[in-house]
C-alpha cells in the first residue's frame, strides 16, 4: 500500500509548479515534466494497485473484495485526474482517503465489522 501510495503522492507537486520554479526547488514534477509525472503516477498506481489488493484478498471475503477493488480503483484515477487541476487540495482528499482505507481494513480485520 505504501509504494501505491508513494505513486499517489507525485500529484502533490503539481498544485505548484511555477512556485516551485521560482525557488529553485527540484520537485519530481519538475525533473520530469508535467506529462511523464502524470504518466508514472498512473503506470505506478495501475502496478501496485492490483499487489496491495492482492495482499488484502484473505482479510476480505470476496464480494467485499471485489467492491473495494472496484472503489478504490475508480477513486484513485479520479484524484491523479484532478490533480492536475488543483493539486494540493486532491493530495489531501488522497491522504484521508486511504488513512480511511487503513482504518477500515484494521477495524474489519480485528472482527468488528
């Protein structure tokens, strides 16, 4: 999930770009170029987003399984789409997301739910 996650996390960058410039600061984004960021982050997300559900198939029976897969697929090419738009503010929509995902899977895993 961490290395899901670190993919995710190249968005962050692309709320300030011309900033980051300014101040001469070596960003990701700004080594690569706005296109090929947006083009890892994808090809990431799309490799450890099937290993870490992977990893979760014997926390989850598997109708909940393929739900979750399902959501967190879509909710995850959602946020690098809006990333573009607004990055800082789809970074932190992105962090609470799957800091709820954690939170879920401990409670599940525990018997709670």
């Amino acid at each position: 999930m961490m290395m899901l996650y670190a993919f995710l996390a190249i968005t962050k960058d692309f709320k300030d770009i011309e900033g980051d410039k300014k101040h001469k600061k070596h960003t990701f984004v700004i080594r690569v170029g706005h296109e090929w960021a947006i083009q890892v982050a994808l090809v990431g997300t799309l490799i450890f987003y099937p290993l870490t559900m992977y990893f979760f198939y014997n926390i989850f029976d598997k109708i909940s399984m393929v739900v979750l897969m399902s959501l967190t697929f879509i909710a995850s090419l959602y946020e690098i789409g809006l990333a573009v738009e607004n990055g800082e503010r789809v970074f932190t929509r992105i962090r609470i997301f799957f800091l709820s995902l954690i939170i879920i899977l401990i409670v599940y895993s525990t018997g709670w739910i």
